[in-house]
C-alpha cells in the first residue's frame, strides 16, 4: 500500500540532506516522488543548489520520479506554498516531507493508517497526520487544533481549503466559535504570525498554512510518540540556525495526562499573555515598511511559467 502513496520532497540548496531524504525513502518503500527545488539567492548558492537536482537526478532509477528544478528564488513562503500547489494539483492525497526531516518506518506507518481510514477522520474534521510529536515522552494520540508540519500527510480537498483567500489581510479570529478556548494572547499571537508571513515581513510559509486551517476548524493527528528526525539545524539553515534548538521538549510529569492542545501551546509554542502585545507592534511595523505589498498570486502564477520540469517513470 506505501508504495502507492506518492511523497512531495521539497528541498533547496542542501544536497548532503537531499541525499539523506533520498536514502531514507528508498528504505521506506516509497515509489512515487514529487521534488521541488528552489533556486540559489544569489550565484554563491548556485553550485549547491545545482548538487541538488543531480543528486535528486541519480536516484532517478529507483523511483517514479517528477522534479521542478528552477533557476531562480521563491524563499520559503512562496517555494513551499508552489511545491504543495503543483503536488495536489496532480495527487488527491499525499505525503509532504521537507529536506531536513527524515520519517521513520513507524511515521509512514501513522501516514498509511490514516489513508485507509481517510473518509472517517474526515467526517471528524481531522484533515492532517503527522509525524510529529514534539514531546520525549508519550502521549495519548489526540487530533490537535494546531498543525505541525514536519512530516505530514493530507489531501487535495484540505490543501484547497487552505488556498481560499490565503493571502488577504483578516482580522484576528476572535469571533471563531470552534476557537472559544484560545485566550485573547494567543489569537493575537497566531494572527500576528500569519499576518507578517502575508505582508512579506517573515518569509515563511506554515504561519499561513496554520492559520488558515485554524479558522476552518481542521484539526492534525498527532501519533503517541514521535516518528521524524529533524536533521536541519545548523549555519546553513534558513531559520533553525541554532544548533542547540528544542525539537523535542521535556514535559514535566504531571503535565504527562493532559489534553494535547494544551501541551502544545504551553510547552511547544510557549504562547503567553507577553503575545498580547508584541505581535501587533511587530505586524505595524511591518505595515509601514511594506507599504507597497508583494503580489503572491502574481508571483507563483509566474513561476509555473519559468520553472523546468524533470520526469522518469520505473
């Protein structure tokens, strides 16, 4: 059955990682490879990111492989947002890996429960599983409000939820009923995030992402203990530069029973009554730099025109 699930294999300008991406799909079983790759920011990433897409090139026999390999930059909101784009565009449901994150025999395992069981967590709103579960003790396996993107699996219909109006400017969603728990703080903090990540003030994509399946009531399978390997931290990150960064936190025992939401705002996105007024400071300020705003629309429309396409079929 794995083998007939297709993965998106999004990278950039980190061949060693590409090549351990490439290593552990291979022992997995997986068949089907979608892989995007950005290109270099400027001619000093140019060889890197030209090791990239040979490295991708040389695994070419042992899978049913798709690659767009571009000349040119998107960064991290717009190169990821593309990559998922042109990957459910051709697939109904999928797996989506970033270069940095290596999924274990158990994750692909969670990934391959969930699509046989696709249509039920649907009907319950659960429109994500990942592989990521952030704490190093286990905990019950839970769908969450907050989506975790390091290893995920989803389908066509979710991500087009996702794609409504992503890059208009909302308000924060304190009128959102399935959101009644979150304390003002924290909807000023998620707000906050997706609101810069939409003027162009952080260059991130999962902000967006979150947000917008926040506000729809989509909720993420968490698996009861964690099965992807982040492998990216480090100088040549983009924004996990810090070698020492947490992936997996240390709960406290008695904390160890409580609900998943509450774990994960606490102890992982350490949301606190500080976001209550920082963020918005951080969106107007970024409001008088960008008084002119990024066409996103515009710019990936653009980009199906001028990136290159690479296939081979097994």
């Amino acid at each position: 059955m794995l083998k007939d699930i297709p993965v998106l294999l999004v990278g950039f300008n980190r061949p060693d990682l590409i090549r351990l991406s490439l290593l552990n799909l291979v022992n997995i079983g997986v068949k089907r490879l979608y892989v995007s790759l950005d290109g270099p920011r400027n001619s000093y990433e140019l060889p890197s990111c030209e090791e990239c897409f040979s490295t991708v090139l040389a695994f070419s026999d042992a899978f049913d492989l798709q690659v767009i390999h571009r000349s040119y930059n998107l960064g991290c909101n717009l190169g990821v947002t593309a990559a998922l784009d042109w990957f459910f565009s051709k697939e109904y449901f999928g797996i989506v890996i970033e270069d940095d994150c290596l999924v274990s025999k158990e994750g692909f395992e969670h990934f391959e429960n969930y699509f046989l069981n696709w249509e039920e967590f649907m009907r319950h709103g659960v429109g994500i599983a990942t592989a990521h579960n952030p704490f190093k003790s286990s905990v019950e396996c839970k769908a969450s409000q907050y989506t975790l993107i390091n290893g995920w699996a989803s389908s066509s219909s979710v991500w087009n939820l996702a794609k409504q109006n992503r890059f208009s400017l909302k308000l924060p969603s304190f009128f959102v009923k399935h959101l009644k728990s979150q304390s003002i703080s924290e909807k000023i903090f998620w707000w906050a995030n997706s609101t810069r990540a939409r003027l162009g003030g952080v260059d991130t994509w999962d902000s967006i992402f979150q947000d917008q399946l926040m506000r729809n009531g989509v909720k993420t399978l968490i698996p009861k203990i964690n099965s992807v390997k982040n492998i990216g931290f480090g100088p040549m990150a983009t924004h996990t530069k810090n070698g020492a960064e947490r992936f997996l936190v240390e709960l406290p025992a008695e904390f160890h029973n409580k609900e998943i939401d509450l774990l994960l705002r606490d102890f992982y996105f350490n949301v606190s009554r500080k976001h209550f007024i920082t963020p918005i400071f951080r969106v107007i300020w970024d409001l008088l730099r960008f008084t002119k705003r990024r066409n996103f629309e515009y710019e990936l429309s653009q980009d199906k025109k001028n990136r290159k396409f690479w296939k081979s079929t097994l």
